[in-house]
C-alpha cells in the first residue's frame, strides 16, 4: 500500500504542494477505517444446541458396543467476525464432531473438533469435551411376574398365576441389562371373585420396581392365567386315640391356634367345616403333654398363613375322691304320689358317697350341693327296695353310693294317721281290764 502511494505520488504531479497532499490522504484512509468500522463493526455471536457429529460409530457396532444412555450430544458454540459475516452464520456452517475410533467399553472422554467458515473465528465451545459412555450388548432370560393392582372382593384371595411364557428374553447395554430385576405385567383386579384369563403387556423393570429404559423386551405380551381363590376359616379338630394311665384323667384339650384360614376353589371350601389333626397317641399319659401336629388336608386347599405346625396342650390330672355322709332320713324321695307317704322319716342308717374326680373338680363339689334321691314314679303301697341316685352328675369320673339302694314302706297317708292316733289313746288312757264286762247270774 506504502508502495503502491509512493509510486503513485512520484509518477503524478501530487509531488506538488506534497505535505498537503499526504495530509489529505492520511486523513481520507483514517476516514474510511472509522466509517467502515461503525458501518460493519466487528461483533460476537452465540450459536446454540449444535449438533455433535460422531465419527466411526461403525467401530462401535463392530466391537459389539452401544451407548449407555445417551447417544446424541450438543454444544453452545460463541462466534466473532464481521456484523454483515455473522448475520449469515447460521448453526448449520459450524460443524463439531467427535472421533470415537479406538473407544472402549466404559467412559470415553472425547475433545471436539470444530470447522468453520474463513471470515469468523470461534470465540468458545461449551462443553469443549463430551464423556461418551459406552458398554456392551448382551441377551439373557427374566422371570415375568404379574403385579395386582387393586382389592379383590372380601373373602377371596388369588392363587399361584399361570404365565405363558413365564420368561423372557431382553437385550441391551450390559449395565442396563444386569439392573433388570424382573419382567412385569399388570392386571386390576379390583373387587373381583371370578378366576381372570388375559392377555397382558409387560415391561423391565429393576428392584425398585422402577421401568429401566433402553433395554430391549423381546415379547411384549403374555397370557395369564389368574385363579381367584376363597378364603375360609375353620377349627382345628384334636383326634385323641389310647387310653391315659389309669388313675389320671384328661381334664382339657387345647389347640393353638384354634382355627386356620383355608384357601381353595369356592365348591370345595364351602364343604370343610373342620379339620382334623393326625391321631395324637396318650397311652399312658400321666402328664400334660404339649405337642406340635400335623394336619389332614385336602390336597386341593392351602393354609396360606399357617407359619408354624399347631400346638396341640392335653392337661392330665390323677384322679382323687372326696367322701360325704348322709343320714337316710335325709334322702328326698320324688315323684310319689300325693295321697302316699314313706317311712324315710324313721329311717337313722349311714348312706355314703364318694365322688372320684381330678383335684381341680373336686375342689368345687360341696356337701350343701348335693341331694340324694329316691324315685316313686308308679308306685303305690307296699314295701319297696329303690336305688338311690345323686341329684348332681356334672361328669364325674365315678360316683360311688353305699349302699346302693334302700328298702322303704310306702302308705296311705290317712292310714298312718289312724294308727299314730290309736297308739296316742292307748298311751293315754288306762281301763280296769274287767271294766265292760256282763255280770253274770249268782254273783
């Protein structure tokens, strides 16, 4: 430019009045620079959301490797240059890439690359590196389970789901794969009572129950099978064979717990109003005995909260005997008829009772409690031997009353009173023994 002025001003008459000249000029460059500079100034530009290109994505699918994740990547790209440049930039003229030639399994930490048009420059990339996370494919199976949603109808229960098929197979990132806890399908089951045939979507899912996006589930549907089962409570039933050694008695049986919850078809449950325990032998139990049973059940019915085997408590007690004396006029005597009446009354001898029971009923039985009876039902006058019976029989192991019977005289009731009269007035009258008679002739 230097040149090219000086050439200009020698060659020309600007070597004439030369200092103005050059002052003119200087001034008119000087000029030019400031007006172009306001015109078109020099500016910055931000460019967002471009695009990363990734390069030799074809050595990933050779090496058996996807991505984890994420799989496309964008960058802010800050740009300078002339205003009139930079109002034709669009994202599209920056180009940023990545090469992912070598990458491995794992983290690969990539810097990008950018390309641009001549007349900008680039300011500042953001981020100036993408961490590609890479992994490797792999397929295995997963059990299917169906979840529940919702309360069946009061009483009812589902049983075990029959899944078809009851595995599947699913592929993708290793890392995704191994967090797959399970396969799932969901049915609503809301106030149902009646078995459920479906067909269901499933997905994966990890431990948390939560869905585990990026992996693939080879089968998307399956076929359930779901019975709707009745719950019953029943009593547990003790079945006691052999005989306690003798002297002692069983004085209670007690099951713990006391009923079970049955769970089955609706038709067979409703016909189980018990159930009853393998046979529990006490032959010779002279002991409480404390022991776990099994049960007999219908192999169709399950105890779906039975948690432990029931205890089975058989109480054995010896059996002692309490004594109590009665006079015989102390014997009540029933059912006689009214115009009748007995000589109990006159009657001293000793009746005996013995009761045989373990202590603990013993304890209970008073004298004051007990009554001996004779029953006259149908009997008229006459002397009679009856046996005598206890008014209370709660269930005694033995009751023995000596003797067993007694002899009593039944009558009228007036015929007794005549001859208690008679023998009154003979007692209280005294006659001559010659009064009454004749006088005869000659005396």
């Amino acid at each position: 430019m230097i040149k090219f002025l000086r050439g200009l001003f020698e060659s020309s008459k600007l070597s004439r009045n030369t200092t103005p000249k050059l002052v003119s000029i200087l001034f008119a460059i000087v000029l030019y620079i400031y007006v172009m500079g306001e015109v078109n100034p020099e500016i910055e530009k931000e460019l967002n959301n471009i695009k990363v290109n990734l390069l030799n994505k074809e050595e990933l699918e050779n090496s058996g490797l996807v991505f984890i994740d994420q799989n496309e990547f964008t960058v802010n790209v800050k740009i300078s240059g002339k205003k009139n440049e930079l109002y034709k930039i669009s994202p599209d003229d920056i180009k940023v890439s990545a090469d992912l030639s070598g990458a491995k399994q794992g983290e690969n930490i990539k810097i990008l690359q950018v390309s641009k048009p001549v007349n900008i420059e680039i300011k500042e990339i953001t981020p100036q590196q993408i961490n590609v996370r890479l992994d490797k494919i792999i397929k295995t199976q997963r059990t299917v389970e169906i979840v529940k949603n919702g309360n069946l109808k009061r009483g009812y229960e589902t049983g075990q789901p029959q899944i078809t098929p009851d595995e599947i197979l699913i592929e993708g990132p290793e890392t995704k794969v191994k967090s797959v806890a399970k396969v799932i399908g969901e049915i609503n089951v809301e106030g149902v009572k009646e078995n459920i045939r479906k067909n269901v979507p499933v997905k994966a899912v990890d431990s948390q129950g939560k869905d585990v996006i990026g992996v693939k589930v080879e089968t998307k549907n399956v076929n359930v099978f779901l019975p709707v089962l009745k719950l019953k409570n029943v009593e547990i039933k003790p079945v006691i064979v052999g005989k306690v050694k003798e002297g002692y008695k069983i004085t209670n049986i007690e099951v713990i717990p006391k009923n079970i919850m049955l769970k089955g078809k609706e038709d067979i449950v409703n016909k189980i109003n018990e159930i009853l325990t393998k046979p529990i032998n006490v032959d010779e139990l002279d002991s409480t005995l404390v022991t776990e049973v099994n049960l007999i059940l219908d192999e169709r019915v399950e105890m779906p909260y039975l948690q432990a085997l029931p205890k089975v408590h058989i109480e054995v007690e010896k059996i002692e005997t309490k004594e109590f004396t009665f006079k015989a006029n102390q014997i009540s005597v029933n059912n006689l008829n009214n115009t009748l009446t007995t000589n109990i009354g006159d009657l001293t001898q000793d009746i005996k009772i013995k009761i045989s029971d373990v202590r603990s009923v013993l304890e209970d039985v008073k004298r004051s409690d007990l009554e001996l009876i004779l029953d006259a039902e149908g009997l008229d006058e006459g002397v009679f031997i009856l046996d005598l019976r206890l008014n209370k029989n709660r269930g005694y192991e033995d009751i023995e009353i000596t003797p067993k019977s007694i002899e009593i005289e039944i009558y009228e009731k007036k015929n007794k009173e005549d001859v208690v009269e008679t023998i009154n007035n003979n007692n209280n009258t005294k006659e001559d023994p010659l009064e009454g008679l004749i006088d005869m002739p000659g005396n």
